[in-house]
C-alpha cells in the first residue's frame, strides 16, 4: 500500500503538486501511527477487562492465585 502511495506520488509531483503529496504522505503516517496506538490501548483495555471480571468474582469462586497472576500481569504491562 506504502509502495503504491509512493509510486502515485511521484506521478503528481511531476504535475507539480510535490508539496500537497509530501503533506498528505505525512499525515498518513501519522494516522497510521495512531491507529496502532489505538489498537495498543484497545488491547490493554481488553486485558484490564480481564482483571476486573475476575476480581468481580463472588469470594467463594475467587481463586486467589489467579487473581494474583492477573493483577502482576497487569502490573507488569503498565
């Protein structure tokens, strides 16, 4: 896809338009990055999910060594 943006790029920078393609380049880039730190938070969400629903548990359910594993998993992710 990178490839293929670069390669129309080049094209409408021969009709003189370098600027606005470098600019649009740029910002496609960021969006991109965005969207993988999107994907990173949406995943530490899912495990906090996790963390949550276990320690929701009734107390007689609770299994107090996997509640441990979970919050040092966790903990360790921050």
């Amino acid at each position: 896809m990178k490839q293929r943006l670069r390669s129309g790029a080049g094209r409408v920078k021969r009709l003189g338009h370098g600027a606005q393609v470098e600019e649009l380049l740029e910002r496609v880039a960021v969006l991109e990055d965005e969207v993988q730190e999107c994907r990173q938070l949406n995943l530490r969400l899912a495990e906090l999910t996790d963390v949550v629903q276990e320690l929701l548990l009734p107390v007689a359910q609770r299994d107090e060594a996997r509640v441990a594993e979970l919050m040092e998993r966790y903990s360790k992710g921050l």
